[in-house]
C-alpha cells in the first residue's frame, strides 16, 4: 500500500542564518577596501586577486590570527611593511568590511519574532576574522543565541562540522533545524547532507552579491525576502507516513 504524505505539524526547534546575503543586504567591496593596499604599497587589484584566491583558507584561520593572516597577505604580495603599517592594513581592512556590512532592514524584526515563537537561533558563516569582531555592534548580536564562525571553528561550509557545531550549541538535532541562506559554499546542499530542511533567500540585490562557491545543485525551497524565507521556515513539510 501506498504511502500518503500528512503535515507533521511540528514548527522547527531551531532555524540556522548564513549572514553576508542573509542577514545582511548584498556584499561588494567599496571605496573603504582601497586604503589597505595603500598601506601595504601594492596596487588594489593584485590585493583583491590574493583576497579571492585565499578565501577559503583565510575563513578557516589557516594563517593565523587577523594580524598574522594580514602579514601572510603582504608576503603573497611581495611586499615587506613595518609592524606599525601592518597594524594600519588591518585596522583598515577591518573599517572596510565594517563599512560593507548593512543588515536587511527585515532581519531585526524577523529574529524578534521567531524568538517570541520559541525558536532557537544561530548564524553559521564562513568568515574571517573581522565578522566576530563586528558582531559585537550589530542589533542581531543578542537575539542569536549562538554564533558559528568557521575562523574561529577552523572549518566552513559545507563541512557538516559547522553545522553539527551550530545544533550542539543550541541542543538540537540536524533534523530539527531549517537553515536559510543565500547558497555561497554550496550551503544549503551541505545542509541538506545532514538532514536540516534548506531554503534558499533569492532576494533581487543578490545579483551583485561577493559570493564564492555559488550552490547551483540546490533545487529546493526559496523566498525573495527573508521574512518570508522565514515565515516558509515555520510552515510544516509534509511528512510521510
């Protein structure tokens, strides 16, 4: 006989948030990104080319901390700089990301009420060292209740790691989760691979996204906004008995 779907009914415990693209509107690199090549003495362009290429490893703290992952930087470049130079680059390159990062007018409102639903929440980002850094002023600091970085964790997206890091902190299991993002790092199929219900944010601003490893295997759920992409997290799947 047959199986026929039926609603389980069950709300998620706990919903997971990428954030640049997610939680934040799309990322480019301003003007702010121009001073730190300056203060390294190298053209803009072979900066950013070693930025793109080291994306990955830099996420995961292969080089140090944000100082010494700035001095690796400068050696790939070919330059040599003073400790006080150093020091500026990083401030530098610290204000320029700070300048980049705009939370979706939506996000604030849309964590409150998921908190007032009783669900548990945490970011998961692939980052480097400025992101723990700027989360300390952001209004979406104290409505998350836990905060998944893979410089600090030493792995990203889609390692099941972060995500078995995420769910431990929160006291949930992979099954009980929905995680919401944009796609970067093949994401949400990394997510998928461990049992937690993906949905995809394709809001318009996205196209001009700074996006690396774009997830184009996903085919599953998606919103244009993330309070719908978080209304869609709340709805229940149909589960078959």
């Amino acid at each position: 006989m047959d199986s026929e779907p039926s609603l389980s009914g069950v709300p998620p415990r706990a919903i997971l948030f990428d954030f640049y693209g997610t939680l934040t509107s799309a990322c480019t690199r301003g003007p702010a990104h121009e001073l730190a090549p300056r203060l390294l003495g190298c053209e803009p362009a072979e900066y950013f080319a070693v930025l793109n290429t080291s994306f990955y490893p830099r996420c995961r703290g292969a080089y140090g901390d944000a100082l010494e992952t700035m001095r690796w930087v400068a050696a790939e470049l070919g330059v040599r700089v003073t400790p006080a130079r150093l020091r500026a680059a990083q401030a530098a390159r610290l204000m320029a990301v700070r300048a980049d990062t705009h939370l979706r007018p939506e996000a604030v409102p849309t964590l409150w009420r998921l908190r007032r639903a009783g669900v548990r929440l945490a970011v998961v980002s692939d980052c480097a060292w400025e992101l723990p850094e700027i989360m300390r002023s952001l209004p979406v600091d104290r409505l998350l209740d836990a905060k998944v970085y893979s410089v600090q964790v030493g792995c990203s997206k889609p390692d099941p790691l972060i995500y078995r890091t995420a769910c431990d902190r929160l006291e949930v299991a992979p099954e009980e989760c929905v995680f919401i993002g944009d796609g970067g790092s093949r994401e949400l199929t990394g997510a998928q691979a461990l049992g937690i219900r993906a949905i995809r944010l394709a809001a318009p601003d996205l196209a001009d996204h700074l996006q690396f490893s774009s997830d184009d295997a996903f085919t599953g759920e998606s919103a244009v906004t993330l309070a719908d992409a978080a209304a869609l997290a709340m709805t229940p799947q149909p589960a078959w008995a």
